[in-house]
C-alpha cells in the first residue's frame, strides 16, 4: 500500500533529528567537493527526509531497495544512495540483473535441476575459495551462457529430466544446436556448467569432457560510409565529435574511450597503457572544443575522466557505453574496423605495423591482412592510400 501523502508530509515536516543532522553535514560535504548543483543538493536533502519518515525503525541502517522506490514519490536516488553511502548508512541489496535474466529463464524446472544452476550461477558471480577454486566470472559471461543454455534445459525438462547427473554424452550432443552463436553459447554454457558441478560432487560424469568447441565463423571487416563518417567528426555535438575522431584517426576501442582520464593526455600524446600515440591534428582541434564545452558546463566537476556527462559530472565513475554514440549513429566497433582497414591497405598488407599501431595480436592483424586482395572490398572502394575525411 502506498504511504498516505498527509502523514508522510507532516512527518517530513517533524523536527531534525541527529540522524538528518548527520546526513546533512555530509551531504553539504559531498556536495561542495563535487560540484554539485543548488537543486540536486535540496533533491537529495529532501530525499532523505522522505526516507527518514518511511522508517520502520527510526536511525537504522537503509537498504538499496528502499532507496530505488523514491522516484515514485518524488524523491531521487541515484544521489541520494551516495551520500547514504558515505555516511555509512546504506546496506546495498540490489540484485544483479543477471540473476533477474537467471530466474525468469529457469522458472518451472523441476527442483533438483534449478538447485543445480542456481550453485552454478553462484560460482560464476562470486568465484570460489575452496577446492576447487574459482575466480568469478563477468556477468556478461553468465548472461550469454544462459541464454544459450536456456531452450535446451527446459526441452530437457520436458522429457521428463529431474536432474543434470542424468544427461549423458548422446544427450548433450544432440540437444546442441547445428550451427551458429546459439551453439557456441550453449558449448560454452554447459562446459562451465558440468565442470562446476563435477568438481562439487553433484553430477556423476561430466558429458561435455573431451568435446572441442565448434570453430566460429570468422567475419569480414567492411568499410563505413565515409559521408557518414565526416557527419559524424562534424557533429555539433563535442562530445561526440570527439569521441568519433578518436576512433577514426586512432582506433580506440569503446571501453577504451569511456575510461580515458583527463591524465591520459598530455602534450598532445595519448597514453595508453605502455603506448603512447602522438595525437592527429583534427582531433586535438576537437579535444580543445571538447574541453572548453565541459570547463563551461560543469566547471566545478571532480571527475577524472576525459568524456562526463549530464549523469556523470556530478560523480566520479565513467560514462556508459552508449555514449555519444546514441547521437553519433555509429558504433565504435565498426568504425575501429574501418580505421584499421584503411591502414592495413595503405601499408600494403604490413602486420607488423597494424599490431604497433592499435595493440592487435597477431591472429587479430591477420583478419584485417585477409581482406587486401577480397574482391568484395575492392568493389566496395576500399583504396591504396589513406582517405582523409576531414576537409
């Protein structure tokens, strides 16, 4: 039921206790360090009076699940998580997203298989430390495995299966699919789910030992639309205008871009890792564009990274991965490709040169060296020489 408007308001209005005069001080605090604005500060202040009088228990601790409903009563909570944070009054039990994906793909499997993926599910988020040991996976990895996985249990299932320990070696091979992603996920899937669970003693056999994964099927970088591409280095937008730059000039990856911190450059190089890349001209045209549009915008900013945003400037982690490149209209794994292609055929074919250059292997070079003499590409007018797209 939903809090009745009158009393919340009177309580909100009831005298400062020692908790809110906590809270508030280090609110001012956090604020000032971080730049952040008169309306966010009074947002979040009130925010925590709202949560405050919804307290069960006045001057506990508050959970993370509390914090997420303040929306809907007018209240913010991205922020409002991080002051409670850093008076130490938060107790975060938001669940990850994968274990939501996770429970809507296994709900009606019989008791004994569910109990089994769900020991599965845990030792790959949180790893193990006792034999046999573990390190804990991305949840990206967990995701792409259930998702091949998925179809195949619940067909499991169906036939009339109650546990893992009675899938054999024919079982596994043919409920595999015949090609493409979906069997490279669900090889992957299951060789850590019986390997997992072989070595905590609830399977017999493990089905999937001795079985190669099927080879993946090898694509063919392409070339962009290069008036896509100078639209994009000529956006308004200087985030985005920059970002595209350094992709198309430098070949950095997205992950790359977003944690770039304002240290990374100096004197006009970029400093990746143990590279370091002297700076094409149109793009430190647009670095100084881009650093004069954030000094304006968010001139009280502490974040450390090169690109912030509306979301990010008021803290210190990195934008997501989807920006700019909502507003670029380009993904920066295919522009990454295009940059690539364009120098592996201005040098002819030189490997050496390509994996100095962007940080390829060997084995990632020869994929782009592959495409020199395609025909498809020479149709598609991918020349000799660099093609300078900014005029």
């Amino acid at each position: 039921m939903p809090p009745d408007q009158d009393a919340l308001k009177r309580r909100t209005a009831a005298p400062v206790t020692d908790m809110l005069a906590y809270c508030d001080a280090v609110l001012r605090e956090h604020a000032a360090r971080h730049g952040w604005s008169k309306k966010l500060t009074n947002e979040v202040k009130r925010s925590i009076k709202l949560l405050h009088a919804l307290q069960p228990t006045p001057g506990a601790k508050i959970h993370a699940s509390e914090v997420l409903e303040l929306p809907r009563l007018g209240g913010t909570a991205i922020s409002t998580m991080e002051i409670l944070a850093a008076a130490d009054l938060l107790i975060d039990d938001r669940t990850l997203a994968v274990r939501h994906y996770f429970e809507k793909h296994t709900a009606g499997l019989p008791p004994v298989m569910a109990q089994q993926l769900q020991t599965w599910l845990d030792v790959m988020l949180d790893g193990s430390q006792k034999a046999p040991r573990r390190r804990a996976r991305h949840p990206a990895t967990a995701h792409l495995h259930i998702l091949g996985m998925a179809p195949i249990l619940r067909a499991w299932a169906e036939e009339g299966r109650q546990s893992l320990a009675e899938i054999s070696r024919e079982d596994y091979t043919s409920a595999l699919p015949d090609r493409g992603a979906h069997r490279h996920f669900a090889e992957q899937g299951f060789r850590s789910l019986f390997t997992i669970l072989k070595g905590r003693k609830q399977i017999f056999a493990n089905p999937t030992r001795g079985i190669p994964l099927t080879p993946v099927a090898g694509t063919i970088p392409l070339p962009l639309d290069t008036e896509a591409i100078r639209g994009a280095l000529n956006s308004p937008d200087a985030a985005c205008a920059l970002a595209v730059a350094m992709v198309a000039f430098h070949a950095l990856t997205g992950p790359q871009l977003a944690s770039l911190q304002l240290t990374d450059i100096k004197d006009g190089r970029l400093n990746l890792g143990d590279r370091s890349l002297p700076l094409a001209g149109p793009v430190l045209t647009r670095l100084t564009a881009y650093l004069d549009h954030r000094a304006r915008t968010w001139p009280a900013s502490i974040n450390p990274h090169l690109f912030v945003n509306r979301k990010s400037a008021p803290r210190t982690v990195p934008v997501s991965r989807n920006f700019p490149w909502v507003k670029a209209k380009l993904k920066p794994q295919a522009l990454r490709e295009d940059r690539i292609l364009q120098e592996i055929h201005a040098t002819g074919g030189d490997v050496r040169r390509i994996c100095d250059l962007f940080g390829l292997s060997i084995e990632a070079a020869l994929r782009y060296t592959n495409t020199v003499e395609h025909s498809d590409l020479t149709e598609r007018g991918v020349s000799g020489s660099r093609n300078p797209r900014v005029r």
